[in-house]
C-alpha cells in the first residue's frame, strides 16, 4: 500500500521567496572566477520561414525532400553518442521523440553553441525540409509508440529548419492522450507496478502507469568517457506497490517540475532492475507521457491526492446528539455535559482514546 512522502505536505518555496527584493550584491556573491568567465547560455534567433511548409500530423509524413511543419510533445531525449560524420562545427547530436495523436518520429538534433532548454512533456513545433523512413528493425519497432520516421536538423547552420519550444502552452491536452487509447478504454499493454517488476518488464509493449511521490536531488557522475552525467532518482508509486525511477542525462532535468502526489507518468516500455528496492530504467526505446489524459490517470491522482488529505491527529471531543446512545453508554451523561455520536466516532478515520480527565474538562 502506498503512502503520502513528506514532500506532499509542503509547498515548494523558493529563493525568490526568500530573499528581499532590490538588495544589492556583495563583493564575495559566492560565484567563483569560473562562473564568472562562463558563457552564458545561447538561445535560437527568432525565425521566420522563407518558404512553404505544410502543416502535417506525424501518421501523414512521407519519405524525401519537402518542407513541413509538424507539432508533437516530448516524450523521450538523450544525447546520441557522437557518430563518425558529423558537420562541421557540431559538438553533439541530441535525439528526441516527439509525438501527437497519431505517432512518433525520431528528431536529430546537432548541437553546437546552443543550449536546448528541453525537458518531457514540452510541445515543440518543428520545421524541416527532409524526411527519412526508419526502416523496422528488431522487436524495438513492434509496439504502437514505435517512431517510423525521422529527420534531422541544425537550426544552428541552416536556416531552412528550425525547432521551438512552446513556452506558453495555451493548449495544455493538446496531443496528451496516449496512443491506442480511445473511449474510456483501457490503453494495450497497461499493468500495474507490482506485476511489472515481478516480471512483466519482459513482456513486449509493457506500459506503467504510476504518480510521483518524492524527487531527490541532482547529482553528477562522470562516465568513462570523462563526460559530466547529471542523475536524478524518483520514487513512483500506484495502487499496488512503490519503486525508483531512474532518470540520467537530458531527461533528469524534467523532475524538477514535477509535483509529488499529482504528476502522473504513462511508462511504455521501461526496462526494471533489482537492488534494495525496484529500480526501473529509461532507455531509448522508452517513451514517458507526462500527465496523460485518460481515466486510470484521473483516478490514480484521486488516490494519490486522498492519502496526502488525511484527518488531524487531534481530533476535538466530537459533538452530535443522542440518536446513538445505548444504555451501556449512558455514563458518559455523567462525566460530561457534553453529548457525542458513538456511531461517528465507531466510525472516524482516526480514532482517539479518551481519558477520564479528558472528559472530566
């Protein structure tokens, strides 16, 4: 059974909330020469196209040459190790998976100066001259959320593509109900937590469904190549059971914004690993909807929500009236003035014992 963290029951306060407003900084801020000498992080300039592209659902790509413009959310992000051919003045490539309502393509995005503020559950509108079909390899491509298409860009070098983040999301359930799931039916391949890690991470099309429960901290890893990983672990849970959520590279940046007991994860295809306690692992076949719009969701954050709303711990002595005395009950009459409902009390969440000073005041 799952129970509310500590988190739940604190409001996130932050630096801003903190300090005074307009107050001057010290010479010694704490930042370090390093800070100081840092380049700050470069944004795209704003883009206007200069051509034609049409606006089409992800299902409706075609392979080749042509300008379209197409909207979908994150549901995946990590950094591609860096291939043999790469352009010119290209330090990284990051690969995302956006989808909509009708499927999913693989974006290809070089890196070069620009800090790509991107995180799961962002709306980004993409605008591109070439599509690519990916060819269907292994059981990878087997499931409904499988990306059939792909395209690259370098927004960066060529001004005729372009990617933006929708900071003002006015249309917060665009393309947020998951793939497969239509009238209020159970989405394929849904299992609870409890029989995914006991070994439903090894069936095909596997999805989980659980709710935020705490957020740890951000830390860093170097990896073998002497690359900076950043790593952030979630706890999870659902009606059945409770496990860690690994996140590591792009999509550890997500976490931060969501809420403990609301924020709601659709898991399709998530691999598991056993330590203490459940580990389950993001790999680049791993799509996470944050916040789908389906009604297991709606009632999962129900649940999560009644077991942060619990009665106070000192309850006051309970008035009511007489209805529910019985005549072994009628000695309270004589330690107290005041009269109460046994059958509510019988009956409370959180039952409290009584002493006779207690009743006597």
């Amino acid at each position: 059974m799952a129970h509310p963290s500590i988190q739940s029951f604190f409001q996130l306060v932050t630096m801003s909330t903190l300090l005074p407003v307009n107050v001057p900084a010290e010479a010694d801020d704490g930042f370090t020469s390093t800070d100081v000498d840092a380049k700050p992080h470069l944004t795209l300039p704003s883009w206007e196209p200069r051509a034609r592209y049409r606006d089409v659902s992800i299902s409706k790509l075609e392979p080749g040459s042509g300008g379209v413009h197409l909207v979908g959310r994150v549901v995946n992000c990590y950094e591609q190790p860096t291939p043999n051919k790469m352009p010119p003045t290209a330090v990284g490539c990051l690969k995302l998976h956006l989808r909509d309502d009708s499927g999913t393509i693989i974006v290809r995005l070089w890196l070069a100066n620009v800090d790509y503020q991107l995180r799961l559950g962002q709306l980004v509108s993409v605008w591109t001259t070439h599509i690519s079909y990916l060819e269907p390899t292994g059981s990878e491509h087997s499931t409904v959320q499988s990306a059939t298409y792909a395209t690259t860009l370098f927004p960066e070098r060529d001004n005729s593509c372009y990617i933006m983040v929708q900071q003002d999301d006015t249309e917060g359930n665009k393309f947020r109900t998951p793939l497969g799931y239509s009238n209020h039916k159970q989405v394929p391949g849904l299992i609870t937590l409890k029989s995914f890690v006991n070994g439903g991470y090894e069936t095909p099309n596997r999805k989980v469904l659980v709710c935020v429960k705490s957020v740890g901290a951000r830390k860093k890893f170097i990896t073998k190549q002497g690359n900076s990983l950043d790593c952030v672990n979630v706890n999870v849970f659902d009606d059945s059971y409770e496990a860690m959520l690994s996140l590591c590279g792009r999509v550890a940046k997500s976490a931060v914004h969501w809420k403990t007991s609301y924020t709601v994860l659709l898991l399709s295809n998530p691999g598991c690993r056993s330590e203490k306690q459940p580990i389950i692992c993001v790999n680049s076949n791993t799509h996470i909807d944050v916040d789908p719009i389906m009604d297991d969701a709606a009632w999962l954050r129900s649940f999560a929500q009644r077991l942060t709303t619990r009665e106070p711990v000192n309850i006051p002595f309970p008035r009511g009236g007489m209805s529910e005395l019985t005549p072994s009950t009628h000695y309270l009459l004589k330690l107290t003035t005041v009269v109460f409902d046994v059958h509510a009390a019988a009956k409370a969440p959180d039952r409290v014992l009584f002493t006779l000073f207690d009743l006597d005041q």
